[in-house]
C-alpha cells in the first residue's frame, strides 16, 4: 500500500493555515500575536503556489517565482512590524492593539 500525496492534500494543507491565520489574526490582542497570524496566511499562500507549480506544468516556473516573492515579502513585513511594534512598546510599555486609541486619527 503506498500513499499518494496530491494536490488536493496540499491545498486542504493550505486552507488549514490560511483558517488557523486568520483565527489568530482576529482573536489575538497582541500585535506580535497578530503578525503571527499574518505570516501563516502568507505560509498558506506559498503553498499552494508550490503545489500548483508542481502539479501544473504550464504554472511551474511563475508558480516558484511568486513563492520566492512572497517569502521576501514576509521578511519584509516582519522587519518593518518588529520596528512598529518596538516603537509602540517604546511608547505605550506594552504590545496591547487595544491601547492605541491615539492613532485611530
């Protein structure tokens, strides 16, 4: 008996981390938490676009590129939220969303 891996398996992988990312971004309170969410949506992303990419001929080099696209978009977005989040904590003492009423504008 040997066990097929397919597309299909990739994708429900990907939509469980697209599903648990977005529970956490709109559960958690804490800005780290949330970046946290934001990363596994990006992660469920790359995942289906390497699963398409290997189970589509025509799709199998863009699909890899657009990986690697968002890999370095999820640096960049960690590097830039850290300083955020650094410089709120800097100002507020704590990573609590709730207490910037004075950024609502």
């Amino acid at each position: 008996m040997t066990l097929t891996v397919g597309l299909t398996h990739f994708l429900l992988l990907g939509a469980l981390l697209f599903v648990c990312g977005a529970v956490c971004m709109a559960s958690k309170r804490n800005a780290i938490g949330i970046l946290m969410g934001v990363e596994l949506v990006l992660n469920a992303a790359t995942i289906n676009f390497v699963a398409f990419a290997r189970y589509n001929p025509i799709f199998q080099v863009e699909g890899q590129i657009f990986a690697l696209f968002v890999i370095v978009l999820a640096a960049a977005e960690a590097a830039i939220a850290l300083a955020i989040v650094l410089n709120f904590y800097n100002n507020h003492l704590s990573v609590d969303v709730d207490t910037a009423e004075e950024l609502k504008g």
